[in-house]
C-alpha cells in the first residue's frame, strides 16, 4: 500500500491505547510473573478483528499474527511486558497498585504501543500482503524472554525477513525518533568468580591461603583491563559486583565468591575483553596460590541494527512521526535482549522520544520515571509501518 494514506489511529482508539497503557502500569508483573498482563493482552487482541492469537505453551507472554490479503513474507514486531521491583513515587493519575512493583522502564508503554499497531494492521490487512507475527515477550528485564520466544518455534513456523521493536527513550522529547545505524545497545556477560584457599586460624595466615587477599587482587587486576587493554576510543565497562566470603570470627575461610559483570559494543572488543578477564582472574588466583574458577552466567549480544533495514527504519520514520523526527543519540552501555531475535533475522531496533519538552529526565529504572502518553500514537505507527516497508 502507499504509506502516505496509512491511516492515523481515531480519538476513539487513541483513548483505548491509552487505558491499556495506564491498566498495566496499575497492576505491574515482573519476570517470568506476568500471568495477569498475559491474560489482559489476550482479552485486548480478543477484541481486534483480524488478530489470531497462536497457542505455543507460553507460560507467560503472548504470541499472535495478522494475516494480509495474500500470503507472503512476514515480518515480526516486538514489545516486552515485564515490570520491575520499584517503589513507584512519581505521582499520577494511574500509579502502580502494587507495592514495590513498577513499570520503571516502560514496557506498559511498548506494550499498548504494538497493540495500537495491530489496530492499525488488522483493519487495513487487505490493503498489503503477507504475515505480522505480533511478539510481547515475557522477561526482558532478565533478558532471558527472548530466547524462550524463539524456542516456541515461531521464526520456523512464519517465513519471517525482518523483526523490529522499538524502546521509549525519556532523554528525548516526545515526537522524535532515534534511527541508528550503528551499535545502539550493549552486549553483556554477567559471570562468576570462586576463589579457593585453605581456611584456618587467623593467628597463622602462614599456614593458610587466604582467598579474600586474593579476591581484593582480583578486584584490583580486571579494572585494568578497560584501561589498559581496550581502545580507549571503545566502550566498555567491566565491574565486580558482589563479593561473598568470611566470618566474624577469628578465622580465615577457604572460599570467596564474586559475581560481576561486562558490557560492551564491540564484539571484538569483547572477546579480547573476555580473553584478558580470564587470564587475569587465572593468572592472580596463581600468584597468591589460590585456585580459581570463572563461569559466564548469562551472555546477551548487542543490539546491532541491520543496514539492510536502515532505509526501512528511515522511511518507517518519516511516515509515522515526520520528515523532521529523526534525531541522533549516543549508544547506550544497557542491555536488550532483542538482540537475541537479531541473531537470527535482520532487525532494527529504535529509541522513542517519551518525554515532554518542558519535564525533568527520568531515565530507566528510577522511582520517578514514567512516559507522555501522547507518544503512543508515535509508537504505534512506527512499529506498523515498519512492517509494511518490508511487507508487499
């Protein structure tokens, strides 16, 4: 179809998108718990003539897809539903009903977001051809929702060729758009590190291998990394960030656990990361005769839009916000694991304006942040004609 007669959402739709908005931020799940959110997002595509809701064996989370007037290509659109374990104090008309519950990074707003976009879709699916597969994905906060979304099977059972998603982005003023060819989000390993002395009386350390002098070294020794074996022009930020080991009592113990994590832009630059962080941890366990063992936990990739979707993205952009909309932006060091379903199908991820001109800057995660809901409608569209740019 011709983009510049996709429709605009009505006053009526609008106030819609609107209440499921504020209905998810009032009752906020997190990880793995979002049974309540499901079934609300299940009874809101109920409602959406043209919707089908596909039954995969989701425990939570919702799978859906909009047939076009012809079959064809399809392209995927993705938005994440999970909360946080935030004390809300932002005041407003909807809070959080739920105690040290939150939509802290805006995943309701993605959410009413990408069902706006199947409004749009549903009622003009004869007017293109192919498939949307509509994801809202369980567990970002996580970042394991992903991965579960893709062992249902879904990028085998569509012929998918794109998958787009997008982030609001509270540094930027409603009605903008970031379109970023380049890296825009960080990979991440979150790791673990034992240390493994010999425990005793603390009146002869002679006789000991003290594992907490030599966790204090290992702390010291990987903080050089980024500043002795990075390009200083690279982003990395390398951290330990728990430390678990010793008693009150007159002794030293034979075990130190840390926990720590790495993020980075670069898949080189991660790999000779990773490659140091070992040796390093290895090689001061040794020096103070303490043996080691390092384990990576959970490993994301970053967020690396697709070149072969940036003039799609573009053209998505000036369509559903305007010409002027596009604006730039740092990458950013958190993490999204959007990038999983990258691995597998090219995908564009955007950056939203969700903030009004004249209001302070919350960003993610803080007890004040919240959204404009006026850019629903901005998000709505983008994520609709970002699949018709792809779609016949």
């Amino acid at each position: 179809m011709n983009l510049s007669d996709f429709p605009g959402l009505s006053e009526l739709q609008v106030r819609e998108i609107r209440s499921i908005k504020r209905h998810i931020h009032q009752h906020p799940e997190t990880s793995w718990h979002e049974f309540e959110t499901t079934k609300y997002i299940r009874e809101q595509l109920a409602h959406i003539d043209g919707v089908e809701v596909l039954e995969l064996g989701l425990k939570t989370g919702v799978v859906a897809v909009i047939h076009g007037h012809v079959p064809g290509k399809a392209v995927a659109l993705r938005a994440d539903i999970d909360g946080l374990e935030v004390n809300e104090a932002y005041h407003s008309d909807y809070p959080s009903l739920i105690q040290n519950r939150m939509h802290a990074c805006g995943h309701d707003f993605h959410t009413a977001s990408l069902i706006g976009a199947a409004i749009l879709l549903a009622q003009t699916r004869s007017d293109w051809n192919g498939d949307v597969v509509l994801i809202f994905q369980p567990a970002e906060e996580t970042t394991d929702g992903a991965r579960v979304i893709i062992d249902t099977g879904i990028f085998e059972k569509y012929p998918i060729a794109a998958v787009f998603g997008l982030h609001n982005r509270p540094e930027i003023t409603t009605g903008h758009v970031v379109v970023k060819p380049a890296p825009l989000m960080a990979a991440k390993i979150n790791f673990t590190v034992t240390v493994h002395g010999v425990g005793g009386h603390g009146s002869m350390p002679h006789k000991c291998v003290d594992p907490i002098v030599c966790a204090a070294a290992i702390v010291q020794n990987v903080l050089t990394i980024a500043s002795r074996n990075v390009d200083p022009m690279q982003a990395i930020v390398l951290s330990i960030c728990s430390i678990h080991g010793g008693t009150p009592q007159n002794l030293i113990v034979d075990r130190v656990e840390m926990t720590g994590a790495m993020r980075y832009l670069s898949p080189e630059v991660g790999k000779r990361a990773l490659e140091r962080l070992k040796t390093v941890i290895s090689a001061t366990g040794e020096a103070f005769e303490c043996r080691t063992e390092f384990n990576i936990v959970e490993q994301v990739p970053a967020v690396i839009n697709s070149p072969k979707l940036f003039e799609n993205a573009l053209t998505a952009a000036k369509y559903a916000i305007g010409a002027d909309a596009v604006v730039d932006s740092e990458s950013a060091l958190a993490s999204e694991d959007f990038a999983d379903y990258m691995q597998i199908v090219p995908g564009f991820f955007y950056w939203l304006g969700s903030r009004k001109p004249d209001e302070p800057v919350y960003s993610w995660h803080h007890d004040h942040f919240h959204t404009d809901d006026d850019a629903l409608v901005y998000g709505a569209r983008l994520l609709a004609i970002s699949a018709l740019t792809v779609l016949d």
